[in-house]
C-alpha cells in the first residue's frame, strides 16, 4: 500500500516503513439527527494543510513520524451489516501487520467493527470514550446497531469496568443509572493511568465533546460541552499509555460553512498522532 496523494499533511510514508496508518471510513448510515460526517475524512485533509507539523504544545513535530495515510475505505450504501464487516476486515488486515492505527469517522458506529478487529490481538483492552452522549442505549429507535448504542455493543464485549468515560452531558435516565452504577464518567486521569497501567488501551474521541461554540459542525450538537484546550490537556495525559490505536468520529463539515470545525478537528488529530 502506498500514501494517497492528498494524504493528511505530510502523512505520506510508504505503508511498510511506517508505524501509523490514517484510514478514512466515510460511513454515517444511522445519523440520527444531522447526516454528513462521511464526508469528514477529506476535508479534514484538505484543512491539514493549514496547519503546521510541530507542535508546540508537545514540542514535537509530526515529521519525525513514520506515518501512511491510506485513503478512505470503500463503502456502499447497502447493508449495514455487510458494511460493518467490512470495516472489521480492513482494519484486521493492518493491525496483522503491526501497525497502530487512526481511524477518521464517519459516524460513532465505526468505533464497534473497529474495537472487535482489536479484541483479536488485545483481548484484554481498555476504551477511553470522549464525547457529549453516553452512547449506552440498548437500541435506538428500534435498531441496536447504532451511534447512540456502540459504547452499550463495544460494553458486551470487553465489559464496562474496562470503559472510561468524559464529557458526557446528554444520555437518558437508563444511561446515566448504567454510568452512575459502573463509576463510568470523568474518573481522575492520573487514577485511571494508574489502573490501565501498560495494558493496551484504545482511544475514541466524538467531536461533540467539545462546546458547540468552538465546534458547530457535527451532526448532534450538544450545549454544554468543554473547550479544545481542555480535551487537549486531557488526551497528553493519556499520552503515556500504551495506546494501540484510536479514532476522530462525527465532524459534520457542511454544517459549519466557516469551516473552523475542520480545523479543529485536523489539529485535534495532529496532536494524536504526534503522541500515540
């Protein structure tokens, strides 16, 4: 495999020299308000290049990273089951490969496929979960299969003592007896380091953590929510971890004509790939 010529900024190492893979999966087919997140990952892209390669937050420089950004998975609109396999698939072939790996959603749902492609080589994960909504419905409108329902699937398969919540701000009453009952929302970090320890553990950021003042563009707004300086500080204190892979879901580019949103998202990826 080779680096698409429109890559994340300077992402373009060949696939066999490089440590991280970028992959796109433009898939939102159970948004549930706001559609559009699929067409996140090239414009995402697109707004890297208005940003630098150093970071000076980290003092690091995304150059001295052997990183291939891949392009976008090719998915149809047909079943949503034979997508999510498909997703599954693709992933297992570059984690077979000993690569770690950041996704570019797409909805929230991507995160489910993802996590059980790695259950295969890291069977005892941890999730640390960012994001507004709780994402522990046992369905949503009838489907269980879902964005607002994935942290419920990912929870059945690696257990919810091994799930850390923040931000979490909107969820119903089921969902936050689920959190209040399992300890799930906004533990100290330097505790759950301590608890994690250098067990593998994976992070999935939903943009709508962020306050909808600093981040209009996705497709579930939330009021509320906290500022990019805050979820910065919070991801370079988990950048100790032995984090294995990770992914950016739910930017909904059209809905923010400023494209700041973007942008923000861009550099939010920046910084995790400088540190993961």
């Amino acid at each position: 495999m080779n680096p698409i010529s429109n890559c994340f900024i300077e992402c373009n190492k060949n696939f066999d020299d490089s440590e991280i893979v970028i992959i796109g999966i433009p898939y939102d087919g159970t948004s549930s308000y706001r559609p559009g997140s699929r067409f996140a990952p090239d414009e995402i892209r697109k707004a890297s290049y208005g940003l630098e390669t150093f970071s000076p937050i980290q003092n690091k420089d995304l150059l001295d990273k052997n990183i291939c950004d891949i392009g976008d998975l090719e998915l149809s609109f047909g079943n949503k089951l034979d997508i999510l396999k498909k997703i599954e698939i693709e992933i297992d072939k570059i984690i077979h490969q000993n690569k770690k790996i950041l996704s570019i959603g797409g909805e929230h749902l991507i995160t489910y496929p993802i996590i059980k492609s790695y259950l295969k080589k890291y069977p005892d994960l941890f999730l640390i979960h960012f994001d507004a909504h709780a994402d522990l419905r046992d369905d949503y409108l009838g489907e269980n299969l879902s964005h607002a329902t994935v942290i419920r699937r990912i929870s059945e398969l690696i257990g919810l003592n091994r799930i850390f919540q923040y931000g979490i701000r909107s969820g119903t009453k089921e969902e936050f007896d689920i959190i209040r009952n399992n300890n799930l929302l906004n533990r100290d970090l330097n505790k759950v380091k301590n608890i994690i320890g250098d067990t593998p553990v994976y992070i999935t950021v939903d943009l709508d953590i962020l306050d909808p003042s600093v981040f209009p563009g996705t497709g579930t707004p939330e009021p509320g929510g906290i500022s990019f300086n805050s979820l910065i500080n919070k991801l370079h204190i988990l950048s100790e971890l032995n984090i294995v892979g990770c992914d950016v879901v739910e930017l909904a580019p059209d809905y923010d004509p400023s494209k700041v949103s973007t942008i923000v998202a861009a550099k939010i990826i920046r910084e995790l790939l400088i540190f993961i």
